[in-house]
C-alpha cells in the first residue's frame, strides 16, 4: 500500500519552497530535493500524424499565461499522459527491444547513481524510458543535465555497437515533480505495469527499483 514510510531521502513538492522554471516545448519545473518522474524517448517512436497533434498541444500550452501555472501544470500532464499511451502502441524501431541496447542504457542510467542523484526505478521500454530519480542538487546536478548525460552515452554505446550516426533519443525529455508519497507509489506502480499495459511479458523489459526501496516496503506489485 501506498501508505508505507517513505523510501529514506524522499522529500515531496513544497509550494512554500523556491522553485526554478524554464520552457522548451514543454514546462519544466525545478525544485531543491525533490524526485522527479521522467520519460524519454526514442527519435522514431511516435509517426507523423501523432507528432502533428503533439505539435498543436504544445503551441496551445505555449498561449497560456505564466500566470496560470497549475493549469498549465495539469495541461502538460494531460498531453504526457496521451504520449505515454501512443508510445504504448509500439510505434518505430523499437530498438530497445534488443536486450544489449537495453543493458547499455541502463548501465548509463546506474553510472552516477549515488554521485550525483539517487536512482530510486526504472524500466526500460522497447521505446521510451521511465525514470525516478532525485538529483542531489539541482545547482550541480540539474536533472536536464543528468538526462542529457543518460542519453549521450548511451547513443554513443548503441552507435558504436551497430556503426551508426543520427539521432536515437527524442531531443526532449517530459519531467514532472512527485508530489508525495501516495503520488510517488503510484509513479513506481506505473513504471513496474508499464511491460504489461504494453501487452509484454515484464520479464522481456528490463526494471529496477533501489535496494534501500525494497527494504522498506517500496517495490512493484506483479
């Protein structure tokens, strides 16, 4: 149940504390901290005509006042949900379906963990990423800088590997702030369900939740 302890260093939103916020296509929030649950994707994993409507949500959430954040909060999360459901579907190469591509990102995903964020989960779908991870400082490790980091090396490993060039990730990444813990069990659960939403056996993508989670309670329900 989602009324467990928190996992050990979990802080949730504050609206009373400083918050950093930045737009590319998509709002970005930043605060001092906190876990955030990110997704990203691969470069061909949404066809044209699901990009177009992307498109046209993104230019009406950039006609919305700075003065109507929580709205337009809730409004990237609607356009986040409906990406996540198209990604679902299978669309593109699929790379990440190949086990050995997986393994190369998630040996990028576990290379700074416990140096610069903590790593809390993570599954690796055959074409997007789910991650929760908590930055230990935003000042140094700014969690735009941590996923630019996870998505170089791993391009650079996967290239090298099949003697490619091009883009492999989606240049940006959707991130959102986990409120509390009811919010943080429900992010963990989602990343745990995600193989079986897909119709893929768990066992066929890779997954992952911190050891220090599973102690105290915090691990996918199967």
């Amino acid at each position: 149940m989602w009324n467990l302890p928190a996992p050990p260093g979990f802080i949730g939103f504050d609206e009373q504390k400083p918050m950093r916020f930045y737009r590319r296509h998509l709002p970005h929030w930043r605060q001092e901290g906190v876990t955030y649950f990110v997704t990203f994707r691969l470069a061909d994993s949404l066809p044209q005509n699901k990009l177009n409507e992307l498109a046209s949500s993104q230019r009406e959430l950039k006609h919305r006042s700075n003065e109507f954040k929580k709205s337009e909060e809730n409004f990237a999360r609607q356009v986040l949900v409906g990406i996540e459901n198209w990604l679902d579907e299978g669309h593109g190469s699929c790379m990440l379906r190949e086990r050995w591509a997986a393994t190369e990102v998630e040996r990028c995903l576990l290379h700074q963990d416990g140096k610069q964020f903590e790593l809390g989960a993570f599954v690796v779908m055959p074409n997007h990423v789910h991650v929760l991870a908590r930055p230990y400082s935003d000042a140094e490790f700014p969690l735009e800088r941590l996923v630019q980091g996870w998505k170089t090396f791993s391009t650079l490993a996967i290239h090298k590997q099949q003697e490619t060039t091009g883009a492999f990730w989606q240049e940006e990444s959707f991130d959102r702030i986990v409120r509390d813990e009811e919010h943080l069990y429900r992010c963990l659960q989602y990343i745990g369900g995600n193989a079986a939403r897909a119709g893929i056996a768990p066992d066929v993508c890779l997954r992952y939740v911190r050891k220090e989670w599973r102690n105290c309670g915090w691990n996918f329900l199967d």
